[in-house]
C-alpha cells in the first residue's frame, strides 16, 4: 500500500461527549458531538466521522463518515441516525499518514475478544512502518493506510497477565505505550465508557471539560452535581459552544476514564528517565485558534507575548506593522504595542479559502494562496512595512505575497517570522527536509530564492525565548501545583543574520548588528527507533 509523501500535514482534531447521570439521556448528545466537531474544523478539512453509542450491554454502535468540511459530512439525515446516543467520539481529520480517502477517516471501529472498541487519534506515530511489520508479522490484516489503524489494532491485542472474562483497559493502553511513546493523543470508546489518552511526551494536546445548565455557564465555582455531560476535546475552544466550562488538561502520559459517574485519572505512565515533556510548539504558533487554553493560558496572550518579546529583541526602523492575517495578528499587535509603531492591515484575506497550509498537496496550496489575499495599497503605498508572519514551513504563502506587496508599492518590508528549518519527527508529517523554506533558506544555501527576486525584503526570526513562561495546570477540576514545562528549550542555540541584501552570515556570539538576526530554539530531546533525537519546528518567533 503506497504512503503519501507530501510533506506537512496539520494536527487532526478529536473530541468525546458522554452524557451524565440517567440514561437515555436528555442531552443531545448527538448535536454535542457535531457543534464541537465544527470548533475545531481548522485542524483539519479533508474528512469527519463519528461513532456513537447508546452505552447497553452490548452496546450498538452508530457510524457516520464523510469527506469534506463537518456541514458537508453530517447532513440533517446523518445527524437522525446518532440521536439516541449516550456518548460518542468523533473526530476531523487531516491526513498526516495515509492518502485522503473515506477508508482512512476516523473514528476507527474494530471487534475485540471483548465487544467492539472504537478509537479516534491525532498525531503521527514515529514508527508507523516498524509497528506495521509487526502487527503483519502477527497474521493481522490492515485495511487502511493511517497509522491510526495501528493504534486501534495495538489496543485489540491481549496483555499478558489480562483475565479472559475482562479486559483490562489500562494494561492494554500501557502495551500501546511502551509499542510507540509518541505522538498521540487517543479517545477510545469501549461500552459505556470513553478513556482519554495522551502520549508520555504531551505532544499532542487533550483537555477536559464539563456540560452546565446555560445560566450556570458563565458562573465561577460550583461542584459537579449540575453536569449535565463530561466532553474531552483537543483544544478548549469547542467548549464554549456547546455550553460546557474548562475542567482540566489530560496530563502527558495520563489515562483517564470518562463515563456517567464523571472523571476518574486511571494512571500516569511516566517518559523515559531524563526526558522532558515536548508538546508542539505549533500548537502555540499556529494550529491552534486563539482563544484555546494550554496549560493554563490563552494562546491568543501567548502569541501577542511572542511579538512584544520580538519588538524588544529585534528592533528595526520602519513606518507601520502588519500581519499575515489571520494566525499571526496577535503577535503583530504586541510588535506594535511594545515598538510604538502604528498598526494597519495591508493585507485583505478572502475567509472563504481554507487554510493553505494544510491542502494536501503543493500544487493545492499555491492555487489557495492565489485567491486568499488582496492588497489594501492605500494603507502602505511608499512605507517601510514590518510584516509578521508567525509560520513560515515551506514558503509557498509568502513568496507571492511579498510579490503582491512589492508591485502594490511597498518600499522595504521586514518579516519577523517563524519557520521550520528541520524535519518534524514527532507527529505531523514534515518529514521531507527538502521542503521546508526555513532548510532552503538556512546557513548557506538561503541566499537565493525569495531575496533574490525581491531585493527589499530582509527576514528576521525569532524564538519563543522567554515568551513562553512556566504554565501552571488550571480549571475547575485540576489539582493545583502541578508545574509542566512542554515545550522547554534546551541548551542548543546559535545565531544567524540575513542581510537586505540576500547575503547569510553566521555569528558564534549573541550580538546581532542592527537588530535583524535570528534565534534557532531547539525543542527537547524526543523519542525515536534510533533513540533521542530534535522534533519540532527549530525556528519561532
């Protein structure tokens, strides 16, 4: 079975609804599942599925998939068929691993010795090919190309020790773990229960929330007797729609069961000894939508902190800044803030193109850039233009945009951006160095393409350094004191400079003539076949 090859794919979405108390429930469950799918439709357009049950022993078991946006996918006869569901899973889908194709889109639903299990993933495993072989080796056929067929078949395994007459859902999920430490955050959905899962690296986000009566929505405190249904999602801007309150994140490594009853923390299963906590960086950059929570802050506060960090760390003479809209106006408003420089749009996007990054192939992508952007030229005609972009990966954006602002007038423009300079390994697919702009236009071979066609452009990145504080667990629902550092850089930094002029140079020290320079912030060690190794986008802010 052929594997895409395409390079960069975004993080998919997940997100679990099971309804409290009494069943049959009066919650919908079903129109939950379908409003929260629809919160988080930026972290994936290719495809939607969703299985839900009613929770009976056995249980019967509801499937509903389709290509497409989530409105395409579940039409008013779908969303018929779910609505005597007691709880479900669902899940958005881009493909990372396997071509864009119904057969691949998730909730996967397989029989086990002990009943059916269904299972939705976002991630990557790192050793997707190795664990295919084995799951072969044991006489087990797979019908798709996802990894996620992995994880699903992994979990229908028996662990040793397990009783004939139960499963054991936690040694099951450990057996997983100790397979493939990463990159995945699970909901698993077996009878009348959801578990809510993610790797022991927290690379992939997952957090818990809780479904109040409307008028106690907006209400501080309160105990769990007015829940009305427990959702666990991988951002917690789903929450707000469907009339549910922040509870808490799912911690790395940590196996959670969700049922009727509420919350229950199963275990934690720890990483190897020595290795920090790796959440991804783009979650804060880019993927996520700005008014997400991780550990314990806004990302909308954390990316208007990364461009006052910018400001102050890389200061240039120009006339207005500006965005790349829409994911990196925060930061652009905090350049201008801290700089004093007033801030203006110059860019007119067209909200009905989807996000360029994530089509499935470059050629896709390039057409989507074509009509995303307008120039506003009465806003910048003649100035000095600070444009910042937050994510930079393989250029195919901004080289037709800086074209677009250079015809429309534009007489210098300087670019605080963040790209990816070296492959991830850890969860997304970007695994093709040859296609990431910020490795095209790194040390020496970065002198070339876009500096070359457009002789003002000057490039400055940065990193996330001190913009990104210790974050403290928060929620209704979480112990306090519980300190993660994901995301943490390590000792690995070095400096380089472009010039206006398209020339590269390298500096061993921190000082950084005029200001424009760059900062590469290497992520913590990672976990793959052949041991540790860098995952992550290097270059930020």
């Amino acid at each position: 079975m052929e594997f895409e090859e395409n390079g960069i794919g975004e993080e998919c979405g997940v997100f679990g609804c099971v309804a409290a108390g009494e069943w049959p429930t009066q919650l919908e469950v079903a129109q939950v599942l379908t409003l929260g799918l629809v919160a988080l439709q930026h972290r994936g357009q290719e495809s939607a599925g969703v299985v839900t049950s009613d929770g009976a022993s056995p249980p019967t078991y509801t499937t509903h998939k389709g290509m497409g946006l989530v409105s395409t996918a579940f039409p008013p006869e779908a969303l018929l068929k779910l609505r005597y569901a007691n709880l479900g899973i669902c899940h958005t889908r881009y493909s990372t691993t396997g071509m864009s194709e119904l057969q691949n889109c998730q909730p996967f639903v397989v029989d086990t010795l002990h009943g059916q299990i269904a299972v939705a993933h976002n991630g990557e495993l790192v050793n997707a090919l190795a664990l295919r072989k084995k799951v072969m080796r044991h006489g087990v056929g797979l019908s798709t190309s996802s990894d996620s067929e992995l994880i699903t078949q992994l979990l229908a395994f028996t662990p040793p020790l397990e009783e004939l007459d139960a499963p054991n859902w936690v040694a099951r999920i450990k057996n997983l773990m100790t397979e493939t430490p990463t990159s995945y955050s699970l909901l698993v959905m077996f009878k009348d229960v959801i578990y809510a899962v993610r790797d022991p690296y927290g690379n992939r986000p997952l957090c818990i929330g809780r479904v109040v009566p409307i008028f106690k929505l907006h209400n501080s405190g309160g105990g769990e007797a007015d829940t009305e249904g427990w959702v666990v999602s991988s951002e917690s801007c789903s929450f707000q729609s469907i009339g549910a309150k922040y509870y808490r994140e799912v911690l790395p490594g940590e196996i959670v069961q969700i049922s009727r009853h509420g919350v229950k923390s199963l275990s934690v299963v720890p990483r190897r000894e020595g290795d920090l906590p790796a959440f991804c960086i783009f979650e804060y950059v880019y993927f996520a939508r700005p008014d997400s929570i991780f550990e314990g802050q806004m990302v909308y506060t954390v990316r208007q902190r990364c461009g006052r960090q910018l400001a102050i760390e890389a200061p240039t003479d120009a006339d207005v800044v500006s965005t790349v809209p829409e994911s990196a106006t925060p930061a652009a408003l905090g350049y201008a803030q801290q700089s004093g420089l007033p801030y203006i749009e110059v860019l007119c996007k067209n909200r009905y193109v989807g996000r360029t990054f994530i089509q499935p192939n470059t050629r896709l992508r390039q057409l989507g850039v074509a009509k995303k952007f307008g120039a506003l030229t009465d806003n910048f005609a003649g100035k000095r233009v600070v444009l910042v972009d937050d994510s930079i990966v393989r250029g195919n954006t901004i080289s037709p945009i800086i074209k677009l602002l250079k015809e429309a007038g534009a007489t210098e423009w300087i670019e605080p951006h963040s790209s990816a300079s070296g492959p991830h390994q850890s969860g997304f697919s970007s695994h093709q160095v040859s296609l990431l702009h910020g490795h095209q236009h790194s040390h020496k071979r970065g002198t070339h393409r876009q500096q070359a066609r457009v002789p003002g452009h000057r490039r400055i990145h940065r990193c996330r350094q001190r913009a990104v504080p210790d974050r403290r667990r928060v929620g209704d629902g979480g112990p306090e004191g519980d300190r993660l550092h994901a995301g943490q850089q390590n000792d690995r930094l070095h400096l380089q400079v472009r010039w206006q002029g398209g020339t590269l140079h390298r500096m061993s020290d921190g000082k950084v003539p005029g200001g424009a320079g760059v900062v590469n912030g290497c992520f913590p060690p990672s976990y793959s076949e052949n041991g540790p190794l860098v995952t992550a986008a290097e270059c930020f802010y």
